[in-house]
C-alpha cells in the first residue's frame, strides 16, 4: 500500500457549528485511520491519513448533521492499495 497526499483536503468540514451542535459525532468513532479529532471546540481533520472508506461521510450524513464534505483526491492522489 501506498499514500501519494494532495497538497489539498478531499475532506471539508462544511460548518463547525453543526459538528459542534452534533451530540454523537461518528465522524470520531467510525473512522479506523483516526482521521477526526475532537480539539476544544472543532473537528480538525488530518486528511493524509484517510484509507477512502468513506465511512465518515455516510456516518456523519445518517446519524451525525452532515457537517462533512467528502470527495475522492485528486488525480490518483490519496491511497492505493495492492494486492498478493
């Protein structure tokens, strides 16, 4: 496996106040590369470490405020995964 960051986020958080409004945040507990924390009274969000599960997103627009902005990297930036 291999990562190949863009300089940019492919994940956004749209609007603090709704994460900071939201009483379950998913976002912090779905995710298994950690990529949310929790800091005082925001998300903060460590893109480079995303696998492109996408669970954040759907957890976060079904049980969460839908805060989160997710879009796959782009041009082939982000993980790529190898298999045998």
């Amino acid at each position: 496996d291999k990562w190949d960051w863009d300089s940019q986020s492919h994940i956004v958080i749209s609007d603090n106040e709704l994460c900071v409004k939201c009483e379950q945040k998913p976002c912090l507990r779905v995710c298994p590369a950690k990529v949310y924390t929790w800091e005082k009274d925001h998300i903060a969000v460590n893109y480079e470490g995303c696998l492109e599960l996408r669970a954040c997103y759907i957890a976060c627009h079904q049980f969460g405020n839908g805060a989160i902005v997710w879009k796959y990297p782009n041009g082939g930036k982000g993980v790529v995964f190898s298999y045998g």
